[in-house]
C-alpha cells in the first residue's frame, strides 16, 4: 500500500510540474514578455528548433544555420541515427560552433522497416562520419522531451521548426506548441504527393501522417525537396574543400573526408531546406512543395558561404 501511495505521490508531482512549467510556458510566450512595447514584440526573432535524425546531411543543415540563427533545441528523432548516440554526436559537433542550444532526445518509431544500408549508415553517422573513434549514448531521457522543450523555449513569442528526419517526436510534442508555431519547414515533400522514396515519412508512416493531419490543420507547413530525377545537386568534393579549416566548417570538413562514401553519390537533401530558412528567395513553388531556382553550383556555393559564414554577415 505505502508503495502504491509513493507512485500516485510521484504521479501527481510529475503532472503538476508539467503542468507549471506549461502555464509559464503560455504566460511567458504570451503574456506582456515586453512590458508593452509591442514594436520591440514585433521585432523579436523567432525561436528556431530543429528536429533531426542525424544523417550526414544534417550535420551540413546545422552548419549552415549555426553562424546564423539561434537555435533554441535540436531534437534528435531515431532515423539515419539512433537517440541515444546521435545526440551524443550533434551535442559534440554542436559545441565546435559554439553553439549553446540543449540536444534534446526525442521518440523512436515503434516498427520501422529494416533497409540493409541503414546498419552501415547508422555507425558512420553516430561518430560523425567516422570522425570520432567510437559512438557514445547520450545521458539524457527520451522521457523529458516535451519538459526539455517548455525549458528551451521560455520567454519565445514565436517558434520555426525545422524537421530533418522522421515524425516520430514531432507529433508529441507539436500540439503543445501550436500557438506558438509560426512555420513548420520539412525537408521532402507532404503525403499528398506521393513520394515512395521519402525516407522521413516512410521510415514512421504512421507519425508522418498524424503529422500531415496536424499541418493541413494549421496551414503554416512548408516543404522543401529537391527535382526528382534522383541525381542532381549532389555534394561534391570540391564543395568540402571550400570549408573553412577552423570551429564547425573545419570540424565539418574534416568529418566528411573521413568517409567520403557516405556522401559521394548522395544529394544536399537536408542542407537544402536549411537553406531555404535562411534564403527563401532561391525557391519557388513546384506542385505542393518549393525547389531551388538556383542551379547546381550556385546551390552548393550558397552553402559553402553559409557554412563559412558569421554572425555578422
């Protein structure tokens, strides 16, 4: 009896602290934040949080947007990677760029299909491309996403997500965000044009179409992808040698040399639609998705020079 007492006990602290930390969550994301200057309000930037399952082309996506916008989280959702040692790599990668956004683990699909190059692809990810001698799982709990979130995101009037990989955490932690949401850009394209090569949507079809019903409800979804004729706009050898040789371009360049196979014959997916958070005008709409209007070596060099960037550029 005194055991099941303690667990209600537990229960109940758990369900008000969530609870507390939701309602200052709203107090302070919609509430006076600004004391009454509502020009300072409308100047405010908008928190970015990224959602990523940690494959090689997200590592290029976050250096991308590192030099260049804060980011309040990074979720790391099992995919190319799984949880536990992907956030392990995007926490050291991350602090090469001196970034100081939480790694926050997230969700795993519950019957993923098996891909004989996943095995493979994983361990190269999970040490960063093989730049690290071996993988290491992360401390934290999967258990904490949407705390870790509310944490993340105080005093945010607005909130971008930016999803890299499959819909697993989104899903969980989305409605809760919704009235802060102010854009969703995912990387592929949206359920309804039937993408079979998709790896984010199929990897957890059910999550990515809980997600599909959630965006079409709140209309605010972008989706970035590249021309389907599976070849164009790949990366190139000559892309990595243009890094910078210092902090998260030269961390970023030496990864990729260590295991070019990984890449090499691949496609700049990810490092796409961080593009497009940060340059919408190289897109334009195509079907239900956007696609750059920019050729292939303008794209590539686009990155190169958001990856070198700084702040003050």
């Amino acid at each position: 009896m005194t055991s099941d007492l303690c667990g209600w006990m537990n229960s109940m602290v758990r369900c008000f602290s969530v609870a507390g930390l939701l309602s200052g969550l709203v107090v302070l994301c919609t509430g006076p934040v600004w004391a009454g200057d509502d020009k300072h309000r409308q100047r405010a930037p908008t928190c970015l949080v990224v959602d990523t399952d940690v494959a090689t082309d997200d590592f290029r996506a976050l250096a991308v947007l590192v030099p260049h916008r804060e980011l309040r989280a990074v979720v790391v959702t099992e995919g190319i990677a799984s949880v536990p040692r992907g956030s392990t790599a995007v926490a050291l990668f991350l602090a090469s760029g001196q970034s100081s956004a939480p790694v926050i683990p997230g969700l795993a699909a519950t019957s993923p299909p098996d891909y004989d190059w996943l095995p493979a692809a994983r361990a190269a990810a999970e040490r960063i491309n093989g730049f690290l001698a071996e993988s290491v799982p992360f401390a934290a709990s999967p258990n904490e996403l949407k705390l870790a979130l509310v944490a993340a995101l105080r005093r945010c009037p607005r909130v971008e997500v930016l999803v890299l990989g499959p819909w697993s955490s989104f899903v969980e932690y989305a409605p809760m965000l919704r009235p802060l949401i102010r854009r969703v850009v995912a990387s592929g394209r949206p359920v309804a044009e039937n993408n079979p090569d998709n790896f984010n949507c199929v990897y957890d079809q059910p999550a990515c179409d809980k997600a599909d019903k959630f965006l079409r409800r709140v209309r605010t979804a972008v989706w970035v992808d590249l021309p389907a004729d599976g070849t164009s706009y790949p990366p190139t050898q000559e892309m990595v040698d243009q890094l910078a040789d210092a902090g998260m371009p030269g961390v970023l360049r030496a990864a990729l040399n260590v295991d070019p196979s990984q890449w090499l014959g691949t496609r700049v997916w990810d490092d796409t639609a961080a593009l497009y958070v940060l340059a919408p005008e190289h897109f334009a709409a195509s079907g239900a998705h956007l696609e750059p209007v920019i050729d292939e070596e303008t794209l590539r060099s686009e990155l190169v020079k958001a990856i070198n960037g700084t702040p003050a550029d």
